[in-house]
C-alpha cells in the first residue's frame, strides 16, 4: 500500500486531496515537525529535503507535493487535462507557478508575521506583498473560468487549494475581499467529499502545538546554528 507521510501543514493536504479523490488505499504516517520527526535518519532516506510530504510507492519514493501529484496524476491517468502539447505546457505552468511562487511566498508570509522572533517590517512587506500578487494572478485567472485548467477540475487545483485556502492565515482577516474569484472557487472545492477528508488529515494525529526552542530548532534551524 501506498505511504504518506504528513504533518499538519498545507503541502500533504494536497496529496491526500489527490488520494481521496482517486480512491486509492493509503496508509497516512506522521512526522511531527515540531519534534524535529523530518530530521530523523529513517525520514531522510525517504525525503532528504527534511519536509512533508512525501509519498513511498512499492520502491519508488517521490517528495515534493507538485512532483507528487505529478506522479500520481500520470499513474492513474486521472485529474489531467487534454492530452495536447497546449494542454501539457498550461499544467506544467501552472502547477510549478504553486511551487515557486504561491507556496514559498504565503509560507514565507506566515514565517515573518507569526513566528519570527524579531518583527522585520520590509521582510513581512515584502512577502506579504508577493503572497498577495500570486493570488491575485489565481483571482484574475478564475475569473473566466471555474477552474485554473478551464471547465475541467485537475491535479493544478488539488495545489492551489492547498494553500490558497488559508488567505487568511497568510495575509489576515478580510484578505478574502480581495479575492472573490478565488474565494468562490475554494468554497466549491473545499465542499468536495475528499476535501474535507483531506483538510482534517491533520486531526488525524495529535500533533505537539508548542512552538518552544526545541520546535524552533527543528523548523527553522537558521535560528539555532551558524551558517554564515
């Protein structure tokens, strides 16, 4: 049977979006972050990135929650546009716009409004400004269609819906009025069966809530070691 591994933030919930909608079995493993689990010998033979998710297929291991979907989209051959050249280049642009943009930048968001331990105005600007930009580009483009791929629901709105869900999170209370595309779009999906399995993946296991120095040092190790 297929392995997840996961934590409570947005990246597994896609993955377990992508699952539950394919129905295929899993079994869902935790790594608690703030333990420091991602830094373990055993998880980094799997992912030695030390993040979440990743996923253990027979003898074929793939992390990163785009290179995951990616995968699992061509496996099963389910959630995937049109088989066409034009088709093909929109999901590859899309779903690497999540992970280079969408996702770095609300997460980086979150980091210097929320956990930084020194409050950096430019560096909370700067991301904030950026969060807001690429979901914006999401806002404009799902204003001519319902989904980022046209009429048909793919593996690129199983990424956006990870973290576009959590505008509020990323950008503060209200931010949905800037978004009204978007936040139609997500209210449509997170009301998805799979959705909502997927969304309390995280209730699955209790994970530590503290953030103390020991989570401090196992998520942002920049904080605890030299590195200049």
């Amino acid at each position: 049977m297929l392995k997840l591994y996961y934590s409570g933030a947005p990246n597994p919930a896609k993955v377990a979006l992508f699952l539950e909608e394919a129905g295929m079995p899993y079994e869902a493993i935790p790594v608690d972050t703030r333990k420091g689990e991602q830094h373990s010998p055993e998880y980094l033979k799997i992912n030695p990135n030390a993040k979440v998710p990743a996923i253990v297929d027979g003898d074929v291991v793939v992390f990163d929650s785009s290179a995951i979907l990616l995968y699992l989209a061509d496996k099963t051959g389910k959630f995937l546009p049109a088989k066409t050249d034009k088709a093909r280049g929109e999901l590859l642009s899309w779903m690497f716009f999540v992970s280079s943009g969408v996702g770095p930048y609300a997460g980086q968001s979150v980091h210097f409004r929320v956990y930084a331990p020194e409050k950096i105005p430019y560096a909370q600007n700067r991301y904030a400004f950026e969060a807001q930009r690429h979901f914006k580009i999401l806002d404009d483009r799902l204003s001519k269609q319902p989904y980022m791929l046209g009429d048909t629901y793919t593996i690129v709105d199983m990424n956006v819906w990870g973290w576009a869900r959590m505008v509020p999170t990323v950008l503060g209370e209200g931010a949905w009025d800037k978004f009204p595309n978007l936040k139609r779009y997500i209210d449509g999906i997170n009301a998805r069966p799979a959705a909502k399995i997927a969304g309390a993946l995280k209730d699955r296991h209790k994970f530590k809530a503290e953030m103390d120095e020991q989570a401090r040092k196992a998520m942002f190790g920049h904080m605890s070691e030299n590195v200049a």
